[in-house]
C-alpha cells in the first residue's frame, strides 16, 4: 500500500532575506586604475579579479582584435623578463593559486584564488605579466596552433554555428558580430602582433581590480598601489562602440544537410543594468523560459517532448543587452517547436501572467542572487561585472528592491516590448532540404550554407 504525501505538512516557504550590501572601499590609484576591496573574513582565502576594457573599436576591425585577443590570452603566460613559464606557474602555486586569463568581445579578464599570504607575490607577479610580458615566439607559434584547433573544433558545433549566425544578424557592422575570427587571421599571429596588442591595449584607465577575502583594506590597497605602480601606460582601455537595435525579418536558416537535429535562435535587445524596465523584464524572462518550471518548458519539453533543455535568458554586455532564446529540436519538429515558442512569447505579451507565476520566479531570482554572491568567488565576479559596467556595489540591493515591487502588469507591458516575436530576429541551423518547407510555412526562410554537415 503506497501511502499518500500530505503537502500541508510542508511549511510554506518564507519571506526573501533582504541582500546584504557588501563592505566595499573603492579608491582611484594614481595610474586610473579603479580598485575595490571588500573584506570577508572567516575563510582564509582571497579572490581576485582584474578586467581590462578590451573591445574592437570597429567591425572592420573586429576579426583581427578577436584573433590575437584569443591568442593573448593564452600568450601572456608564456613568460616574463624575471620568469618563464614554469617559473610563472611554481609561483602561483606556492600561494596556492592558478591565474586564468580569458577575453570575449568586452574585456580581457584576469582571475585567481590566493591564500592571504600570497597577496603580495601575486600582485608583483601580475605586475610583471602586465608590464613586461615577453611573448616569445617560438612559444606563441604553439599557443597560436592550440588556438586555431580549438576554433576549428567549436566552428564544427552546431549551437556555436547558431550563435555565430544570430550575432551577425543582429549586430550587422558592429563588433559584436564577430563572434569567432577567420582561420588566416589566426594564423598571422605572431609575437610582435601580441607585444603591440599589449602595450595599446592593456592599460590601467578604464580598468578594474576588485579583491574579496580575509583582508584588511587599507592594508590591501597600500599593497595594491606598491605593486602595480609601474603599470602606467598611457591612454584609457577600449569599451565597444553602443550596438544596434536591429531586428531583421524573415528566418535564416543555416543549412547543415544531414542533422538529425535543429538549433533554434531568437534574439533581440533588452534593457540593461541600469534601466528601470530591466526587474520586470527579468521577471517575464523566468516565467517565460528562464527556468524550469516556464512556461516554454512546460510546452515544448514536457507537454510535446520536442527537446531536452529549451531555455531563454536576458545576457549583458558592454555595449548592449539582449533577450535571448535556445532550443535545440528534433529535425522533424522544427516547424512545430518555432510555432509554439512563437506561441509562447504572444501569449506572454497578449495575456496577464498570474500571480502564484510571479511570485515563483521573483523568489528565484532572489535566491539565484543569494547563491551568487554568498562566496568569495562569486561575489568577485558579481562585483567586477557591476563595476565594469560603472555600478556600485549597492546596485545588488537596489536591484532586489526593484524585483520586489514589480506587478503583473508590468511583466505584460515589457513582455509586449521586448518579448514579442516581431522583436527578435530568428535563426535557425538545421538540414534546409527536410526543414525548410515547414518554417516557410511560418515566415520568409533565406537559406544560407557553412552549417558544417552532421
């Protein structure tokens, strides 16, 4: 005999705690660079995270910035005047840290965990890496090498062929259209093209060093101005041009002959960071395909079995947000899963959400924001986000609020903006010959090839 679960046992979920504003001491050092120290003691540790400005000044631009960009990131550990890369890599893990350098079409990111002793030689070592970084050439050939395999690999990935096709539409003649650079650009990289990158572009104006952990701030930054003192090139870190708000009509349909399945892409702009609209956008978002219980999932996952993980977010960048949706489909339902997420953004837009739906994703978001910022690594991350797109640290708390005070109505107004079909561009990568005829049923197809066969 199976015995019946009686939910009112179940206590009733309590009231979100407010989020607590982290002990943020921010101060400009003399070379423009923008540091922030948040102490966090209890957890002997320290994170540390530095982002540098590093956008394309202009499209034309763009394929060459991203392929030595790409290349860089991996280069600048290659070695310094004082230490090669073995003696680089011993350093670190004497403080029991392991730097990660890493770019995408904003900013050139360094980042670490350290143990509270090892503050100091880091920094010194960051210091090196940022001032006298030796790129030697016969090590950047190698980095070079590992750098075009692994485009290659990712240009043969059907969701990265989806996403490479949507930023181009999207986007146009702007920077961000590049997603990955051309195979010959790649193969130009060298070590003169790397030093010559460095020194125009690694600069300390602009830029932003946010450290949280076991520390004392005055202690920290005094260290900070000492270590980082001879990092004084001149001129100010490059933030990529506003993007457009384009919305190109019709699908694109990246044919991939072969593929057993379709990669569906919907994009369109969205408010950023510090646009009142962004609470209640984020709000629709959830309800919408931001998490499991969404309405998209509900429909083309549960109800119809089309996929396995559709899902929509609203993503920031420098120089623009946008709302974002993915679902990757059986070939043979490719017509009918676009329909229903079509379906599914009308119905956001035309019809009020309800209130036991608001307040599923409201309490969410809140925890997902609790979650995200109760460790050292991420709130560093969390924080250098904020900053680098010139917030303060209050923004966390001011942005809770925010959520809080959001109504049903709200949620149907901005939905009606920013998530109705007409306000996104579509694209699809998919075998054209079986999927084409379906989706003109729904709207003008321009099929293009390079989808790579399955």
């Amino acid at each position: 005999m199976t015995a019946t679960l009686d939910y009112s046992l179940i206590p009733p979920l309590g009231e979100p705690r407010p989020q607590p504003v982290p002990e943020a001491h921010e101060t400009t050092l003399p070379n423009g660079l923008r540091l922030v120290v948040v102490p966090r003691p209890g957890v002997p540790l320290i994170e540390l995270r530095l982002r540098v400005p590093f956008a394309a000044r202009t499209a034309v631009a763009a394929g060459e910035h991203t392929a030595r960009g790409a290349v860089l990131s991996g280069a600048v550990l290659l070695g310094t005047g004082a230490h090669d890369q073995t003696g680089i890599a011993e350093l670190l893990q004497s403080h029991g840290a392991e730097l990660s350098v890493s770019t995408d079409p904003d900013r050139l990111l360094f980042g670490t965990t350290m143990l509270p002793g090892g503050l100091a030689p880091v920094l010194g070592l960051l210091a090196e890496l940022l001032t006298d970084a030796a790129y030697p050439d016969d090590k950047v050939e190698g980095e070079r090498d590992r750098v075009a395999e692994r485009i290659a690999i990712a240009r043969s990935q059907p969701g990265v062929i989806a996403r490479t096709a949507l930023a181009a539409r999207r986007f146009g003649d702007h920077p961000y259209a590049i997603q990955l650079p051309d195979d010959e650009l790649v193969a130009a990289v060298d070590g003169d093209a790397l030093r010559t990158l460095h020194q125009e572009r690694v600069l300390p104006a602009g830029s932003s060093l946010v450290l949280v952990g076991d520390l004392d701030p005055k202690g920290a930054t005094d260290v900070v101005a000492g270590a980082l003192a001879a990092w004084a090139a001149t001129g100010h870190a490059v933030e990529a041009p506003p993007a457009p708000e384009l919305r190109v009509p019709g699908i694109a349909l990246v044919d991939r002959p072969g593929a057993v399945q379709s990669n569906v892409r919907l994009g369109g702009p969205a408010p950023g960071r510090t646009d009142p609209a962004l609470p209640a956008v984020r709000l629709a978002n959830m309800i919408f395909g931001g998490y499991f219980s969404s309405r998209l999932v509900e429909n083309i996952r549960e109800r119809r079995g089309y996929t396995y993980s559709p899902r929509s977010s609203v993503d920031h960048q420098a120089a623009g947000s946008s709302f974002l949706v993915e679902a990757d489909v059986a070939t043979e339902v490719t017509g009918p899963a676009l329909l229903e997420t079509w379906y599914e953004l009308g119905r956001m837009a035309l019809t009020a959400v309800t209130d036991a739906e608001l307040d599923g994703a409201r309490r969410y978001i809140l925890g997902s924001m609790a979650l995200s910022t109760a460790t050292h690594a991420g709130l560093a991350s969390t924080l250098s986000a904020l900053i680098g797109a010139g917030l303060p640290a209050e923004w966390l708390a001011d942005h809770q609020r925010a959520l809080g005070a959001v109504t049903v109505e709200e949620v149907q107004d901005v939905s009606l903006r920013y998530l109705a079909a007409e306000a996104l561009t579509a694209v699809v990568v998919g075998d054209s010959g079986r999927v084409s005829g379906p989706l003109q049923a729904l709207g003008p197809v321009s099929v293009t090839g390079d989808g790579a066969a399955s």
